[in-house]
C-alpha cells in the first residue's frame, strides 16, 4: 500500500460515525411523519379552512342566516337575465317574480305586478318597477301563453318579456349573483349565510359529541381494563348489549323519547339553545361512546401488564394515578385517532337525522336539515341541495384525510397501505 | 369450540329479551299514546279502543301478555292501520326492503372486494389512484344526496323510473343509493388489509417457493385478508337488509324502514316493537355467523376458543 496518497486530518475535520442528531420528543415525531403525507396536510389546511368559514365568515358576510328578504325568494347563485333596453336588465325568478338587476350581476329590486296588470284570458302579466318616489321607470310585459296556446307551444318557452314593444323570447346574457352569491332558500334567507351558520352547528354537535364521547368512553373503559375481573365482565357485557342494538334503531327512538320531554326543556335548552341541539348531541354520544370504551379499555389491558406499571404498584402509587399518568398517556395515539374519525361520523349521523326530520329545526340550521330543505325543491332550485350536500362531502374529506395521517403518524405499525 | 357457541346464542337471546324490553318501556315513556289525535277522541271511545286493544291494563301486566304473544309469534294487532296485524304489515314490507338489501349486497361483494384486491395488486398505479378516488368520493357523499342526485337524473331520462319499484331499472337507484358508501368502503377495507397481507413473510415464503402468483394470491393472500373485511359485512348484511330509512324515503318505497319511522312518529307501539324485534333477530345473528365464519376461516381463533 502506497502511503503517500493518504493525508492525515485535520483537527478540525472530525470523522465521526455516530452523527449528532437532535433526539424529538414522541409529538415532534408525530408531526414530523404528518408534515411528510401531502394528503394529510390538504385535510388539515381543509379543516381549518372550514373552521374559518363557519366562525369568521358569519362576521365578513353581511346577512344574517335567520333574515328572510322576501323580495328575493329562491333566487340562484347563476342569473339568466333578459337585456330588454340598454339600461334595463332583468331577472324572472322560479317563482315569477321579475328582479332588476345591475349590469354586474347585483339585484336591484322586485318589480310589483298589480292583480289589475293580471290579464288572465292572454295571460300577459304586466310588472312595474317603481322608485322611492312611487313613480314608474319601467313597465315589463311578460307573455304567458306560450304554455297554454296551442300555436305557440312548439316554441318551447315558459314566457317572453316585451318592453316598449319590442318582445325577447331569450335570455341574453347570464350572470353571476352578486348580491346572494350563493343565492337564496325557499324563504329569502342568504344561503351563503346558512351554510356557514349551518356548517358551525354541525361542527358544535361534532366536537362537542366527541369531547363528551372521549371523557365517558376514558373512564369507562379504563375502569373496565384496570380493574379486571367481575367489573370487567358486567361492563364489557353491558357494552355488548348497547352495541348488539341496531344504532340508528336507537338514534330514533332516543330522539324521539327526549323530543319535548322536561329534560330536552329544562337542561339541554338551557345549554344549547332551543332547535333540538342539545338532544343531537345527547343522542350521538350516548351512542358512540361504546366503540371509545372498547378501545380504552382494549389498550389498558395490554399496557397493564409493562413493567412499569408493577414498578409504580410496587411503589404505592393509587390506582387513579396509575390510570392517569401511566396508562392514558401511552393509550393516546389510538384515542385521538378514533376521536378524529368521530368527528365526522357524527357531521353524518346529524346529518342523515336532520334529513328524516328529526334534526335540527328552523330557524337554526345544520347542514344535515339544509341539505333536506333542499332536497324538496331540488327538481326546481338544485343548487338549494347541491351547495349543503357538497359543503357536507367537502367536510367530510377533510376529516378524513386528517384522520387518517393521523393515524399514520401517531402509529406506524397501523399504516394503511 | 361447541361450548362457546352456546354460550354466545345464550347471551344473543338475552340480549334480544333486553332490547325488546327497553324498546317497549322507552315508547311508553314518550309522551302521548296511539289514540292521542289533535282534535281528542271522545272518552268513551278512548276506553273502549284501550280496552280493546289492551292498554287499560298496568303496564307491567301490558309487558307480560306481549313477552307471551312473542313466544307465540303473534306480534299483536297494528294501533294505527285498523284490520291489519303487524305480523301482515311486516310481511308486505319486508321483500321489498330485503330484496333491495339483497342486491346492494351482491353488488358490494362482486364489485367491491376485487376492486380492492385489484387496486392493492396494482398499487400506486393509475388504476389504484382511480379506484380510491371513487371510494373516498362514496365514502364523504351522503346516501341522501346520492339518492336525491339520481332522481334529479331520472327526471330528465325517461326510460328511468323515478320512484317505486315496479320494472327491473327501479331497482339501480335505490341499490346505488344503499349500498354506495358500503361499497366504497368495502373496497378499501379489502386494499389496505390485502396490502398488509402482500407484506408477510409467508407470501414471500410462498413466492420463494415458486408457487404461481394466481395461487400466491386466491389461496394464501386473499384468504387472509378477507379477515377484517368480513367482520365489517356482518353487521353491514343486517344493515342493508333492513334497509336505509333515507332511501325508501326517497324513492318512495313501503318497505319497513319507512313503517319504522312512520309508526315511531304515530306512536304506533306494536308496530315499532315488531320492526325493532326484526331488525334486532337478524343483527344478532348476522353477528352469530361473522364469529362462525371467522373461525373457519381462520385457524387460530377456532384453537383458542
């Protein structure tokens, strides 16, 4: 070997196999594997996202969720507007009622049609537009008889407009809504409003159903686990009598015992507000509890058996510590994770109770109860569905996306492909 | 092995006896009864249809005369559809109910499992990608809003009928509407546990060996990870079987989840225990059979038990 082609060191050129790395705490860790799944990232973005839209989009938006504009019923968030004049835009609602409206796309105001303008054998309808003055601007003919007269019915329209003689069989142009951006429900009320309204009531009964669910679900089953022996067996036996029930079964019939009783009147009112709150939440966790309890009780079991906690029994140390400090702590990672999936399981139940009618009721609104609402005109205004149901999907694939990084990050070992 | 499964049909019956129990005393408690109507009978009239139909007795006499009519098989006579009993009732309701249960079903295990095993053979591929982004999209829609989007498109295509079941076509959107988030998540539940079983040793034992990947596959993959996938059909069958409320609902079926909520809301009490009992025997026992089927799949559970 030729020494000459190797040099010595210098001092400060360490060659040092064992690289010094920072040691990360177990939640470090956690977010470091979360940061790396794209996926999880775009739910947890998304879910902030939502909580923004539902606690700091009511305060930007200028309507309320609960103020009905009854000159403005049913009115897309996509205007077909008629150009009868160059200055003269209009809108005919689902409802026939005629809407002035800007250039841009904002509305201006409803035209008033007189029963006397109401000719019933042409069926030509004459609107008026008046201004603050009650002097007339416009006068719109609106020409029914498209649908009734045999000679015009293979033109196929519901109506023409005719202005200063001049009669427009078609939209001209259409237009974004500027003014209820995403239109309006059946009584006037800004559905953008709604759906954030909405969007923060299903998230209340959401969280506060999980929070509630985790805390009975800890305790009872780390009792259970802890405990062992009789207890176990008459708890775990409960569990299995209240899960053997088919859930929806008991859903209904727990909303329908607590609907107007004294406790929904007395107790759950007076926390949550009137509409039914408060049973949806009671309902949901009395429910989900059991799957919490399970679990709990499940990872107690095994970690009751590690050393350390003999070593902490050895030591006197109560059995409510032990469950506090020991065994909680080292059963989080699988808590959490169930408590993300909770969160929108329990947006679905809500919603799909509200859809049968046993939810929510007006003027409160929770997407579940939108998106029924819309669902009886939906042949007519679809978007009265389309907007709550995708807000609902949208939500729901946030949580989920998150849960499951979340899963992945706090235990690899359960890492779904 | 004989030991345990007479133990768990016991504890089922026990459980059933409970639920029917806790149903029948939870619908007494709820304010009103079958003959409150908002103009009041008259109380004549009132005593003699309680007479009639026995709920002058205390209640607890009420509860020991129905437990021993159920022994029977008599589930009593309906409150609110004079003439019919409700054995009658649940008899019109349930093929209409099951036989769509059925079919969602049979689609879910044709179609959803093989999606899954597909998407995991071929993972990270463009296939995998389509097939999850079609089961996270079943999984976040509401069956609501997929049963209300497929009559908005009934509408406007006439050979699609828009409610009812009376031709062969009536059956795809009720089966779609029911069985879409089973699906989805049948088919992911089959991907994941597939992949994790692609990544054990004995499938690159098996593979070492030279066995055919066909083989690798049906008999040492597949089997193994039908595990989970089975103890979620379980309790999926009872649920499909007897129905969504939401989908009859839609699409305007008189199956017995509509009976359910509509005599839930008259207060029709001999209905609503006759629905639940239903419900609740075949949940029990599709739970029965997934503990059978797991151990016969299986080997391991059936030397511990």
């Amino acid at each position: 070997m030729n020494k000459k082609k190797f040099k010595p060191l210098k001092s400060d050129q360490k060659l040092d196999k064992e690289q010094i790395r920072k040691s990360l705490t177990y939640w470090q860790d956690v977010w470091r594997r979360l940061r790396k799944n794209h996926l999880a990232i775009l739910g947890l973005i998304s879910v902030v996202i939502i909580l923004l839209f539902a606690t700091v989009g009511p305060i930007i938006n200028k309507y309320e969720y609960n103020k009905q504009y009854l000159d403005y019923k049913n009115i897309p968030p996509r205007l077909e507007v008629y150009e009868l004049d160059d200055d003269l835009r209009v809108f005919m609602s689902g409802m026939y009622h005629l809407i002035l409206v800007s250039e841009k796309g904002e509305l201006i105001g409803r035209f008033s049609l007189d029963d006397a303008d109401k000719d019933l054998i042409t069926r030509e309808y004459t609107y008026r537009f008046y201004d603050e003055d009650e002097t007339e601007l416009y006068a719109v003919t609106a020409d029914f008889s498209y649908q009734t007269d045999p000679d015009k019915a293979d033109e196929d329209l519901l109506f023409s407009l005719t202005y200063n003689d001049v009669e427009t069989k078609h939209s001209t142009d259409t237009v974004w809504n500027r003014t209820f951006l995403l239109g309006t429900d059946l009584n006037g009320r800004d559905l953008l409003s709604r759906v954030m309204y909405g969007t923060g009531i299903s998230l209340i009964i959401a969280f506060a159903a999980a929070l509630i669910n985790l805390f009975i679900g800890v305790l009872y089953g780390s009792i259970s686990g802890f405990v062992g022996k009789t207890t176990d067996i008459v708890m775990m036996r409960i569990v299995d009598i209240i899960n053997s029930i088919p859930l929806l079964l008991y859903v209904i019939l727990l909303m329908v015992v607590l609907e107007d009783s004294w406790f929904e009147r007395n107790v759950l009112d007076e926390i949550f507000g009137e509409g039914g709150l408060g049973t949806i939440i009671v309902t949901l966790v009395s429910v989900y509890w059991v799957g919490m309890a399970r679990l709990v009780r499940g990872q107690v079991l095994g970690l009751k058996e590690q050393e350390y906690v003999l070593a902490a029994k050895t030591m006197g140390v109560k059995n409510s510590k032990i469950i506090q400090k020991h065994l909680i702590p080292n059963a989080l990672g699988p808590i959490i994770v169930t408590l993300a999936m909770m969160i929108p399981t329990a947006v679905f139940t809500e919603a799909f109770l509200s859809f049968i009618g046993l939810g929510i009721s007006a003027p409160r609104a929770s997407l579940g109860s939108l998106a029924s609402d819309g669902a009886k005109f939906m042949q007519t205004y679809p978007y009265q569905l389309l907007i709550p149901s995708l807000t609902i999907a949208f939500m729901m694939l946030a949580f989920n996306f998150l849960a499951d990084g979340l899963r992945d990050a706090l235990d690899p070992r359960l890492r779904k492909g | 092995m004989n030991k345990y499964f007479i133990k768990k049909v016991l504890f089922s019956i026990l459980t059933l006896i409970i639920v029917i129990t806790l149903v029948f005393f939870m619908l007494r408690a709820i304010p009103g009864g079958p003959f409150t109507r908002e103009k009041p009978l008259p109380a004549a009239t009132r005593e003699r249809l309680e007479e009639a139909y026995g709920l002058d007795e205390p209640i607890f006499m009420q509860y020991v005369i129905y437990m021993g009519n159920i022994l029977k098989g008599d589930l009593g006579p309906s409150f609110r559809n004079p003439g019919y009993s409700v054995n009658e009732l649940l008899s019109t309701g349930i093929p209409k109910t099951a036989s769509i249960g059925f079919l969602a079903i049979l689609l879910i295990i044709i179609l959803g499992i093989p999606l899954g095993v597909i998407s995991a053979l071929k993972s990270n591929t463009s296939i995998d990608y389509g097939v999850m982004i079609l089961a996270t999209i079943g999984i976040t829609v509401p069956s609501f809003v997929i049963g209300s989007l497929f009559i908005l498109l009934a509408q406007n295509v006439d050979w699609i009928p828009v409610g009812g079941l009376d031709k062969p076509v009536s059956f795809v959107g009720p089966v779609i509407a029911l069985g879409g988030y089973s699906l989805a998540f049948v088919s992911r539940l089959t991907r994941s546990s597939m992949l994790e079983v692609l990544r054990q040793d004995y499938i690159r034992t098996a593979r070492a060996n030279g066995l055919s990947e066909s083989k690798v596959i049906f008999k040492h993959a597949l089997k193994n990870s039908l595990i989970p996938v089975i103890t979620y059909i379980g309790p999926m069958v009872a649920a499909l079987m007897t129905g969504s409320f939401v989908v009859e609902k839609i699409f305007v079926i008189n199956g017995i989840g509509k009976f359910f909520t509509e005599s839930i809301g008259s207060r029709d009490y001999t209905l609503v225990i006759g629905v639940t009992i239903f419900y609740a025997i075949f949940y029990i026992f599709m739970v029965l059979l997934v503990d059978l089927a797991y151990s016969l799949i299986d080997p391991r559970i059936r030397l511990s038990k």
